[in-house]
C-alpha cells in the first residue's frame, strides 16, 4: 500500500463531480480467462469452456444496456493456453454479441526477441483463423482504406501482474522494455491494472493515461493522463522518456478502500475491482465503481469502470454466472440506467478504448455511439 497510497489520495482530488446533464457510467468486465490453469486437463479445460458458452448467453439476455446491449464479457486468452476448440466456443459467444477475446500471456525469463515472436505469432493466429481482434486503418464507413494502412490490433493483459517487470524479484517478464514492443505489435491499450495488493500495482490510481518504457523496467509507474485535446497539459513527475520506446495506453480499474467494508469491523477492506467467489459483487461496491470516477480529463460525464477476474476457477464461474452477476446488473439498472442522470453501457476491452479515444478527441455525442470509433470489429463479429 505504501506504492499506491500517494496515487490513491491524489485520485481522490480528481474525481469529478456531479454536474448537469447525464453521466455515463461504462462498464468492461476483462478476464483473465484460464482454461488451463492449475493444469487442468484438456477435458476439464474445455468443459470449463463449454459452461461459459452455455450459460453466459441465458444471463447476459436478462439485461440491456442503454444502447440495447447486453452484458460483454471480454476474455483475455493466454498465448500459452492455445486450443483450437476453445477459440471455436469463445467465437460463437462473439457471434451472439456476448464479448470479444484479447491477448493475455504468461511469460519468463523472456527477452525482447522472444516476447516479440509470442505476440506477432498469437496476434496473427486468432486474426487469421479464428476472426479474432479488430483492425485500425478502418475508415468509418467500415471499408479498408488500404491493405497497407490496415493492421490488426489488441488489448492486452499480462499475467501474473508483473508487466514492464515490475515484480520486485523481477520474476515472470524478463522485459524491461514491454511498453514499447506491445504498441509495435498492435497493441492499443494494456488493461492489467489494478493488481493491488500485489507489489506490482502502480503508483499511479485510478487513471486513464499513456506511458514509455524506462531503462530499469516499470515505465507504467506513471505517465501522463489521458485527456480532452487543447485542454491544458499536466505532465506528473516522472523519470526520463526512453528515447526509443513507443507509448502505450493504460487504462485502470478502480483502486481504493470502501468504507462501508471493515475487516474485523475496523479495517477499510480493499476494492480492487476484483469479481470473484471470495470478492463477489455487491450493490455497494457498484457505487464506489461510479465514485471513483475514472475519467478521460475533460469529459467528467464519461465514467469508466473496468473490472477483472479470472473466469475459469470454478468458484469464480459460479459468481460470473449465476445469481451475484445477476444481482449485481439488477443493481446496475437500478442506479445507473434512468436515461436522465444516468445512462449505464455495456462494452468489451475493444468498445472501451474506443470510447476513450472518442472522449480524446472532443466527441460530446453518447459514448454509445462511439464503441467502434477507432478499432473496428473483429471479422467474426461482422459475419
């Protein structure tokens, strides 16, 4: 907590306030979506795959966003994990409009070279043969304008945390210099974060921003805020732009401590954005997402509330699929979905970059309007 705690009492000074007009609240659901993990066995691994394709789309029916959306779950699949029978089921929730699969990657001792090849190999296998991953050079009316200027493009979530080999054992990366090579394969915006109380969390809260990588690893400590062109630029205390190293996106989930949750009774419990079966949603915890108030600066009105789990744990499943998920959209609806004060938008990983980019470049419409503004759809979804 030492990390972030500085970060955390800043965000709290920016949180915007409620102003007139509607305020949107959007909502992505990123998962660290492990089939495999623990060593599950094939069979168990795709059954655990085929529960998703089943019941996902009976729950996520029950319930519209103010666009008419249903609930989008976005799975970031590791380049370990690959199996083709996954991805055929992952794409058949695509087709239903039910989520969109991104790149996830568990990685060690790697070097630049090594990282390089997993995400141009994985990029280019779910693009091709499953119809995975949008593409920019796009024009708006969904044409290609060149096969030059078009290129497939990713979000990206690093596991077990530790992007930019920011673990203090420096354990599970190997690539101080992650940053620069994922914005040159494609990748559009990293979501890993919060991971707090891990030691990899940032010091930089609550925050939609850009970073570079530095010579010692960890670029994404902090960065500069994302915001509304010709608003006045604040650059935060940082080290030295590596010369070299392209910028990324970061974009983060809500960090902080709810008060309403004591540990023992006395402790402020951690919000982490975490959904799981030891952390499940709760009308409360909803509230504090749209407190938190992440934010492109400048369009304060646009709230953006990226939560993470990891679906294939079975007791996790059981959450994302059964009556806490539910309870948590009746919530949602409820408090976030008058069409007055609040309008609520579902959206995947994809359809949430592209709102910021939107927010970025001055759109006043409804973010709903904007969920392919920048980053086109997936080929399967199109068909």
């Amino acid at each position: 907590m030492d990390r972030w705690l500085w970060g955390y009492l800043e965000s709290l000074r920016r949180r915007p306030r409620a102003g007139a007009g509607t305020r949107h609240l959007i909502v992505a659901i990123c998962d660290h979506y492990e089939p495999y993990r623990d060593q599950a066995s094939q069979t168990t691994a795709r059954a655990y795959v085929d529960r998703w394709a089943t019941e996902y789309p009976t729950m996520a029916a029950e319930f519209r966003d103010a666009d008419g959306c249903m609930p989008r779950h976005t799975f970031f699949y590791p380049e370990e994990e690959y199996d083709p029978v996954c991805m055929a089921q992952l794409g058949t929730l695509m087709q239903q409009g039910c989520g969109e699969v991104e790149i996830h990657l568990h990685h060690r001792n790697d070097t630049p070279e090594g990282l390089r090849e997993k995400l141009v190999r994985f990029r280019d296998l779910l693009h091709r043969a499953h119809g995975m991953l949008g593409e920019t050079g796009i024009n708006r009316g969904g044409h290609r304008d060149t096969e030059e200027r078009s290129s497939v493009a990713y979000a990206f979530i690093h596991g077990n945390w530790s992007l930019c080999n920011s673990r203090p054992d420096r354990d599970w990366c190997g690539v101080n210099e992650e940053l620069g090579i994922l914005a040159e394969t494609g990748c559009y915006a990293d979501l890993t974060f919060p991971s707090a109380p891990s030691p990899t969390q940032p010091r930089m809260v609550n925050a939609i921003y850009r970073a570079s990588d530095q010579p010692e690893g960890c670029g994404h400590d902090r960065g500069v805020r994302v915001k509304v062109k010709g608003e006045k630029e604040e650059h935060p205390t940082s080290n030295t732009q590596h010369p070299t190293s392209k910028e990324l996106l970061l974009v983060q989930g809500p960090l902080g401590l709810d008060l309403g949750r004591r540990k023992w009774g006395v402790l402020p419990r951690l919000e982490n954005a975490e959904l799981s079966g030891a952390n499940p949603p709760t009308p409360g915890r909803a509230g504090l997402w749209a407190r938190t108030g992440i934010h492109v600066e400048g369009r304060p009105e646009w709230i953006f509330a990226k939560l993470h789990t990891h679906g294939c744990v079975p007791k996790n499943s059981d959450v994302l699929l059964g009556e806490p998920i539910r309870a948590m959209h009746r919530q949602l609806q409820r408090q976030y979905n008058d069409g007055t004060a609040w309008q609520l938008h579902y959206v995947t990983a994809r359809e949430m970059v592209n709102m910021i980019r939107a927010a970025e470049d001055g759109c006043t419409d409804s973010p709903g309007h904007c969920r392919d503004y920048a980053i086109n759809q997936p080929p399967a979804m199109q068909s």
